[in-house]
C-alpha cells in the first residue's frame, strides 16, 4: 500500500522540497535515496528493523526506509533509551511507538502500517491539511502528535515539513518567513509562550492545539494576538485522533474536545471511561496492566468523559501518568532515578495540579526522611540525574513511607 502512494508523490513532486532541517533542506527523491542507503538494525525481539530516533531528517528516513522494506521502525524520543520489547510484535507490525502515556508506565505500542494511516488520513481530511502548504515541526517528531502531523503527513500525502529544533519564537518566526498558509500545531504550552513573545503569525493558515487541557483563556489571548482559531484537537496515540474542534467560533467551556471524527465512534464504560473504536487502534502493547483493552479496535483511555451526541466533554484522567506541558512522565521512573543517587529506604513520585494550566502539573516527590534533611543541598543531589521536565517542585517528608512492593 505505502508503495504506490510514495511513487505517486514522487511523480508529482518528487523534485520538491519534502523536509526543511537545521542543514538546509532534501526533496522526496532526497528523501528516498537516503532510505535507501539506511542499514537496518537487529532486535531479538522485532529482527530487521529501522530506529527512528534524532532530529526530523533522521527520524522521516528512518520511516520511510522501514516502509520501503517492510521492516517495523521504532519511534524513540531524542532524549531516551530505546526500550526492547518484553514481547514479540503481533504479526504485521510496522510502527512501534514507545510511550509513557495516561498509564505512567513506559513500554511499546504496536500498530500495523493500516492502522497507521487511518489515523495520518484521518487527520488529513478533517484538519484540512490538503489547503496548507507546510507543516511546522516545532513538537517532538517521534511523539504521536507531531508524528502524525508532520512527517508522517509528508510520507503519505506529500505535505512538505519544515522541521524545527526548538519551539522557540525565534525559529518560528525564521521559519514562517519562508513559508505561506503554514500549519502551525503545538501544545498549550507552547501557545502561551508564542502568545506571550509577540510574534508575527499572519503566515499561518491553520493553528492546532493538542497535549493537555485547553483552556477558554488561551484560546481568546491567541485570537486577540493572532487572529487565529486555535482549533482543539484530542486523542491519544493508542487510538491516534478521536475529536476536533472544527468551529470558526470560540468554545463555551475548556471542556469541550471537539466532536468526534469520521469512522470514529466512542461511548462510556461503567467508571465513565471513554471507549473508543476506529480503524486506528493499535494492535497492543509489549506489556499489559490489568484491566485494560487495546486491541481488535478497541481502546479504553484512562479519561472520564462526558458524551453529548458527538460531542466529547473531558471531565478527568485517572491513569497514574504526570502530565507536565503535555509531556507525560512516569512517576517510577523517576522514583527509580532519585533512588539511585541517594540513600532513602522509599520515594513516592506523584502529579498535583499546578498554578499553571498550561503547566497542567507539578511533580510532587515524597520521601521517607524527616523535615530537615530536606536540605538544599540534598534536593540538588536527588536532581542530578532527572531531566528538567522531571525535576520534583514539591518536597515532602514522611519518615513512614514505605517503600513500593517490587
């Protein structure tokens, strides 16, 4: 299926540009003989296959050369380790995502190249990506959002990518100067601080929102800033895309996810989890927790959701993820981290809801000590080995905390 859709894009422009990166710039032919030239490597678990890990351009090859080959091609974000599946992919695989997600336990998706694109197609045709002349990549490319729409919009469709290595005004801005009737996704986070920086984005056609939570606020400080809809856009990348916000208008309630898309259908277990069928649920994970579905179209998200006809009205997430400006976190692998730095018989990682909407939340780390040896000095050396993202902003004691069961 990949083949004929890849040789008719590069029949039609296959001398064009296909992705803007920090070197310059590679067509689709480009593209291809790169691919081509790309050893694979080997899994116990997947055989000959493809990891897509890096920046844009050695993310989109990597792709490209396991859809011309056939091989799986695991997605891994720049800054992590490649995790090997626990188990062998169902028959078929062609995409392997590796992924915290609502759970809070990092492991591997597996999805059928079908699958695969119903989600890309899907997102094409209700986002109106056809009228658009460009992607921005300013999201991480081997994370669903951006995956789905970025690079892997230039695969199938031939939608150019103009990759970007940070989120940062400065680039956006360099980058939208080259281009007319680009969209524009990001994450709340991300909109807050383009809204608070004072860019220029008349050149953009179409602005996304998507990760977490979008409040009615930063809706209405975009459009004042901008005169840009900020569409709402949700799913989860199990499942891939399941509700938009198509309307020109504002929302009424920072609830509001949009209506439900074509081929898409959803309804409420008995704890108010949404439940989702489409074409784009994956074919499962390398590892299962108890109580879960994803499978045979079938996926149970770990959000209370509120239906009304096709409207989707998000109420909570239960999952033991930490939603940190839409990146989600594991509260054991940070657990796991500060544990190895320093002498505490227990730590106990958790999100809180931060001040900060678009921050969503805070990470919350207790720890079996008594008040004053939470130290400065002691937080500084409990850091060391966390990212950012995963440094703790709340410190509590509980010298009875006792540690996980293993």
């Amino acid at each position: 299926m990949f083949g004929k859709r890849w040789k008719q894009i590069l029949n039609a422009q296959g001398d064009e540009i296909a992705l803007w990166h920090s070197d310059g710039c590679v067509s689709y032919h480009g593209l291809e003989k790169l691919a081509r030239e790309l050893p694979s490597q080997t899994c116990p678990q997947l055989g000959r296959f493809y990891q897509a890990q890096g920046d844009g351009l050695e993310v989109i090859v990597a792709l490209l050369a396991g859809f011309l080959t056939g091989y799986p091609v695991h997605v891994v974000e720049k800054d992590r380790q490649r995790r090997v599946p626990v188990s062998a992919p169902p028959p078929g695989t062609a995409l392997v995502k590796q992924t915290v997600g609502s759970s809070g336990l990092r492991r591997c998706q597996f999805f059928s190249f079908d699958q695969m694109a119903a989600d890309v197609d899907r997102l094409h045709a209700a986002l109106g990506l056809q009228d658009c002349g460009v992607a921005l990549a300013p999201l991480s490319v081997a994370h669903s959002f951006g995956l789905t729409t970025t690079v892997l919009q230039t695969l199938l469709h031939g939608l150019p990518t103009h990759w970007l290595p940070t989120a940062f005004p400065a680039g956006i801005s360099e980058a939208l100067a080259q281009h007319e009737r680009a969209f524009l996704p990001g994450v709340p986070a991300m909109w807050k601080a383009w809204v608070l920086s004072g860019l220029n984005l008349s050149h953009v056609h179409l602005a996304v929102s998507a990760g977490s939570v979008l409040t009615l606020e930063l809706e209405s400080r975009v459009r004042e800033a901008f005169g840009l809809k900020l569409h709402n856009l949700y799913g989860t990348s199990e499942c891939g895309a399941i509700s938009y916000d198509a309307t020109t208008g504002a929302r009424l309630s920072s609830d509001d996810l949009g209506a439900l898309l074509p081929g898409v259908e959803a309804a409420a277990n008995a704890d108010g989890r949404l439940l989702v069928c489409s074409d784009a649920v994956g074919l499962g994970y390398d590892e299962t927790l108890p109580n879960e579905l994803f499978e045979s179209a079938w996926h149970l998200t770990s959000d209370v959701v509120r239906i009304n006809g096709s409207q989707l009205l998000f109420e909570r997430c239960l999952g033991a993820g930490i939603n940190v400006a839409s990146r989600k976190l594991s509260p054991a692998e940070i657990a796991a981290k500060i544990s190895a730095v320093v002498e505490v018989s227990a730590v106990r990682i958790h999100g809180s809801p931060s001040r900060d909407p678009e921050r969503v939340q805070d990470v919350v780390c207790t720890l079996a000590l008594h008040p004053e040896e939470l130290t400065q000095e002691f937080k500084a050396r409990a850091c060391a080995a966390l990212a950012p993202w995963e440094m703790p902003r709340r410190w509590l004691s509980d010298p009875g905390l006792n540690a996980p069961s293993p």
